[in-house]
C-alpha cells in the first residue's frame, strides 16, 4: 500500500494527520521521510496506527527527522530506568515492569505531564519531534491533548501580538514540578536544572508561520517582575489551549503519534493508576537554541 496522507478530522484540514500505507518495522526510505518531514511542517501532528515496533526500530526511523536527544530530562537514576537512554520512559511502570508504587517519586514526577507543556523546553536546544509509541493501554483515560500554537498565535489581537513579540522566557523543570508542589530540590537537581531562556514567540521554519512557544516549565520572563509574569504565562495558556486549538487522541495499541513540539503544546489525561500504561518516547532535538533562530 502507497503512504497516504490526510487530516485526522476533515472539518480541521490545518491540524492533525493520519498516515497510512508505511511499516516502520520494515524500514522507511528517505523519499519517504521526507514526505512525513513535509506534512509535519503541515500537520504539526500525525498519527500513525498499527506500529508494532521494537525500541531499536522506533528510534532508527526517528533518526531520519535530525540528531537524537537522550532520556537525560527523566528523573529515574540511570539505574533505575526500565528503558535504555534513547527513550523517555512514560510509562507507570518501573525497572522490572512492575506498577510504580503511589508515593514513587518517578510516578510523581510523571504527573508533570498532565500539565501543558511543550517536550524539553527547559533543555537549551529543545525538542523539535517527539515520537510517542504506545505498547500497552489502560482500559480508557490517558488521552493525549495536543494544543495548535500556531493557531493560538493567528488568534492573538494585535496589541497582544506586538507584546509578546520580542519576549525571553526562562525555562526549568523546576518550575513545571513546583506547580505540583515538588520543592525539596537538592544542590544536584538545582545544578541539573538551571533555567534555560526561549523566545516566546519563533517562526516556524517549515511552514514559515508564526507560533507561541508556551511550556508548564516556563517560569520567568526576562526584566519582568514574577507574579506578573506568571499570571501573564497562565492566560496566554488558557488562550491558547482553548478547545477550538485542540486536537484529542484516545490511543490504540501500537499507535505512533509524532508532534512538533516547536508548534504545539500536549498533555496526558488522568487513567486508573492501578492500570499498566507503557509508553516510549524517542525524541529529535532542535536545531539550535530559539534565541539563535530567526524571528
Ligand atoms: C511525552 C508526554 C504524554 C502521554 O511523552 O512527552 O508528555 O500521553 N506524554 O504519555
Ligand atoms: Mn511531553
């Protein structure tokens, strides 16, 4: 079967994709990756369903879309992570597959996920894709939102749009854990997590449009005072992650669901934790820092 390509959601050609016709298991030529490469510039979301694939063949077909990032942002020691470091483990599962325990600080830190955000923003050169395999499912719950920044942005009034132009956000997942109340950070996670600066608004280089770039990590903005740059964070997110900006996946075994996080923000939903919920992510990294990138 050839590679097809079309929304996910005819009534919302801009957002969303579904890609049919390619067996990643079996390899995917560069013509191939292209194409994807192309309708991702689109989509900014595509689905692929049906992906039944190893971790080595889910990270040999992302390597086509840039350098890879490593798992350095998990907060699992190196000793106690189920996966190797070419994948985020985001699952609920620890090392020998085993449910985490509630108080497990791994589980705790993974409900940072529930919150918007946008996949390594706290790292100086951020993701560019994420690729999310999914090989076990709870009974229902654990959707994935993805939320359309671009979009977000054409909607913004233009006085708003002049405001945040030119902003510099501080990024650290310090911030994004500490609205969940983490606060006991020792000197190696303070080192570990340094804030790391982003432009709030970037163009995206594919499609040439305009996007904000949001994250629950965000946490300051340069030469503003903190409340106000919180409060200023928190509307603009709630604006921009409105229902007419979204895009709600409810997941199939082996679907492989990849996003452009320089475009998008995501998050997961609530599911019954008693449940397994194994998810891998192999994630390609940006370019450069967003402040070496033309606005
Ligand atoms: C991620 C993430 C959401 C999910 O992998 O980056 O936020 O559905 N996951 O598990
Ligand atoms: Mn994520």
């Amino acid at each position: 079967m050839a590679l097809a390509i079309e929304p996910l959601r005819p009534a919302h050609p801009d957002f969303a994709g579904k890609v049919t016709g390619l067996d990643i298991a079996a390899g995917v030529s560069a013509a191939d990756a292209a194409r994807l490469e192309a309708a991702m510039d689109h989509y900014a979301v595509l689905v692929l369903p049906g992906q039944n694939i190893t971790d080595e063949q889910q990270y040999a077909f992302s390597q086509h879309f840039g350098p890879m990032e490593q798992a350095t942002g998990d907060f699992a020691k190196p000793a106690e992570r189920r996966l190797p470091m070419t994948h985020n483990d985001v699952s609920n599962l620890d090392k020998d597959g085993r449910i985490l325990a509630r108080d497990a600080k791994a589980r705790l830190f993974g409900l940072g996920n529930r919150l918007w955000h946008s996949d390594s923003s706290f790292k100086p050169t951020p993701a560019k894709y994420s690729l999310l395999s999914a090989r076990v499912l709870p009974d229902r719950g654990g959707n994935t939102e993805f939320a359309d920044m671009r979009a977000a942005w054409d909607a913004l009034d233009p006085a708003m749009q002049a405001r945040c132009h030119d902003l510099v956000v501080w990024h650290s997942q310090l911030h994004s854990r500490g609205q969940l109340g983490f606060t006991d950070w020792d000197a190696a996670d303070l080192e570990k997590n340094k804030p790391v600066p982003q432009r709030l608004v970037r163009r995206h280089e594919g499609s040439g449009r305009l996007s904000l770039y949001l994250s629950a990590h965000a946490g300051d903005i340069t030469g503003w005072p903190t409340p106000e740059t919180r409060i200023f964070l928190r509307d603009l997110t709630e604006h921009a992650t409105q229902a007419a900006f979204v895009y709600i996946h409810q997941w199939q075994p082996f679907d492989l669901v990849m996003w452009d996080n320089r475009v998008l923000m995501h998050r997961v939903r609530e599911h019954d934790q008693s449940q397994a919920r194994d998810m891998r992510r192999t994630t390609v990294a940006d370019r450069c820092p967003t402040l070496e990138q033309p606005l």
